[in-house]
C-alpha cells in the first residue's frame, strides 16, 4: 500500500455512534475514515466565521 500525505488523527467515541457512522458510510460506498472526514470538513466550513468562508 502506498504512502499517505494526509495527517492521522485518532479519537474516541461511543458504541453507538461508531455503528451509526458505519452505517452511513456503508450506504454511501465509502470508508469509515472518507465518511468522518468528510463530516469533519463540512463541520469546519459551517464552524467558520462568514469572513472567513469567502477566503
């Protein structure tokens, strides 16, 4: 397997959450790791000030 550029990032969460996430990520066709990135993007764009945004 080749090497990643991206930086890895390991967190902790519930049971639960983790089958929900899995859940989802099988409905699309992706990974876990895809799924939670892409949440965590979209979570940082809607987190940012609207100033910011437009950059």
């Amino acid at each position: 397997m080749g090497q990643t550029k991206k930086a890895k990032i390991t967190f902790t969460c519930s049971h639960e959450l983790r089958e929900e996430l899995e859940s989802i990520a099988s409905l699309e066709d992706r990974t876990l790791s895809n799924l939670v990135e892409r949440l965590v993007t979209r979570a940082v764009q809607i987190y940012k000030p609207q100033d910011q945004k437009a950059s």
